[in-house]
C-alpha cells in the first residue's frame, strides 16, 4: 500500500495494518505486485508508465470529486479506466459512471485514529476553516465572520495544514470546524469531517447534493441549508462522537471496504501490456520531449 498524498497518509497506514499488508513509503514495484494506492492522481503520470512497463495491478482510492479538473489528466483517466477502484460517495460514483467505463468495488470510509484530546470546553479556538480558495467560500466565510464578531474564527486558504501532525494539532484546538464545499455540484467531503470527528470537534456543514451521506452523517454533524444559520451564542446539543459513528457504520463500512478490496484482488488476472525497459525515468522524459514537440510544430 502507497500514499502519494500526505493528507492520505494516516488513512493508508490504518487500512494496512488492518489488511496486514506493508505500507510503502519508497516506491519499487516488482512484477506481480498489486499495489494499493492513495493519492495516486499526484503522480499520474509516471504512475501510468509504471504500470505500462511492468506486469502490475493497482486498486486506487479515488478521492476526488466529479467536477474536479484531475479528471481532464489523460493519465489519470487511463489509470482509473484500466483499474479497480473504490470511491467515497455514491453520487460520485453515479456521477463518474455517466461518463465513464469504471469498475468500483466500495464505497470508502475514512479511517482515523482517534488520539487523546483536550475538553472540548476549553478549546481556544471557536471556528476553523481550512482548504482551497475559491470566491464562494471566501465570500461565505466573509459574512459568516462579519455575523459572528465575538467568536474566535481562523481560516486559513493557503494550504498551511497539509501536514497531518499540524492540523491535527490544530484541531484539538477548535470547537467547530466548517465544512464548506468546492464545487457547487459536491459529494460530501467525509475526509474533513471524519478526521474532525476524531480530533474531538463538532463539525458546522452546508448540506452536499449526495442525499445518501448527509442522511448518513447526519447523527454526528450539525447540517444547515446557510452558514447563518447557526450560532454559537445559543446552547446546542453536541453531536460529534467519531466512536459512536464507527459503531454506527463506520467499521461495517471498513469491513465492506476490505471485502470489496479483495475481490477486486481476485478479478485481476488480465496482465498488463508490458513493454520491454523498465527505465521508468527514462520514459517520462520521453513522454515530456513529445509533447514539447508536438507543441513547437
């Protein structure tokens, strides 16, 4: 098992151990390998090449919601095409498979550890956001500060906490993390919210358009059609409790991810065209010399 995101990293360490299988941190593989991968849109393309110089099998966690731009890499496209995968949410699963000729074995759940936390009470920071800028959070977070003067609010749109030591750091800090969408057309982002679950946070989510996962979540988050609707002045029943989500679904679902993996395991007996070196380097600047000059022509 590999991670090429270190925001995966926790989550692909927790699905080895509970596989018994090793996680990898340098990447080698040997023909016959079939590798697990997280994250593997970071490295697409010399991912691609790999599997295409060497008798290989991934199963790949695909993370990434429907409208993002990953899906217009050509490599990644052929990387999900050609090889089992396991997505988070039904609704992007839907969504993929109106366009695309995938095989999907799970519906993933992300796996925390849940570490000792401080009391929730004493917790300094009231509000905490943090990932990619666009102009509709940072317009919804504008207004959300302006109607919460006297709370304590840190945002932080600069990709400061893609290091998990520090954001979970961070979050034994907040009370309420917000979990504000990307894309208009959004699965619900479970990665954020399972890992402020574990840290101890409640978490404060505008509504996704997957019925499935806010019906789902919907015990263990604070949901709200508007960000103003909710308010820290009044006295709110907590929700957050990421052990009692487990119990709820959460290890069924890992259970089902698990069998899911191993039948995808079992259908991988097509080999993959392997072409005759293996100088994985030396293929990726072939490939970078082409398109540089097919774009002088």
């Amino acid at each position: 098992m590999v991670s090429f995101h270190s925001i995966f990293n926790e989550n692909a360490i927790l699905l080895s151990k509970r596989m018994k299988i090793p996680f990898i941190t340098e990447f080698n593989p040997q023909d016959g390998d079939i590798i697990i991968v997280f994250g593997i849109h970071e490295q697409a393309d010399k991912m691609y090449f790999i599997q295409s110089a060497k008798k290989i099998h991934y199963i790949i966690l695909q993370t990434e919601q429907f409208p993002s731009k990953v899906f217009d890499n050509k490599y990644y496209m052929e990387l999900i095409q050609q090889n089992p995968l396991l997505d988070w949410s039904r609704y992007n699963v839907e969504r993929l498979k109106t366009k695309l000729e995938l095989k999907i074995y799970s519906l993933y759940f992300y796996d925390f550890i849940t570490p000792e936390t401080p009391d929730w009470e004493s917790r300094p920071i009231d509000f905490f956001f943090c990932g990619a800028a666009n102009e509709e959070r940072k317009l919804l977070l504008e207004t959300f500060q302006k109607e919460n003067p006297t709370a304590r609010i840190e945002i932080d749109l600069s990709y400061s906490f893609v290091n998990p030591l520090l954001l979970l750091d961070k979050l034994k800090q907040v009370k309420y993390v917000l979990n504000i969408p990307y894309y208009q057309d959004n699965a619900l982002e479970t990665h954020r919210i399972n890992r402020a679950l574990s840290a101890g946070c409640e978490v404060v989510s505008l509504y996704s358009k997957d019925a499935y996962l806010n019906k789902q979540y919907s015990p263990y988050v604070h949901f709200v059609k508007h960000l103003s609707d909710f308010t820290f002045l009044l006295e709110i029943e907590r929700k957050g409790d990421y052990a009692a989500l487990l119990e709820d679904f959460g290890l069924k679902a890992i259970e089902s991810n698990i069998r899911g993996i191993l039948f995808a395991e079992k259908t991988l007996t097509k080999p993959i065209v392997v072409t005759e070196t293996t100088d994985f380097m030396t293929l990726l600047k072939e490939k970078k010399l082409k398109e540089m000059k097919k774009l002088t022509v």
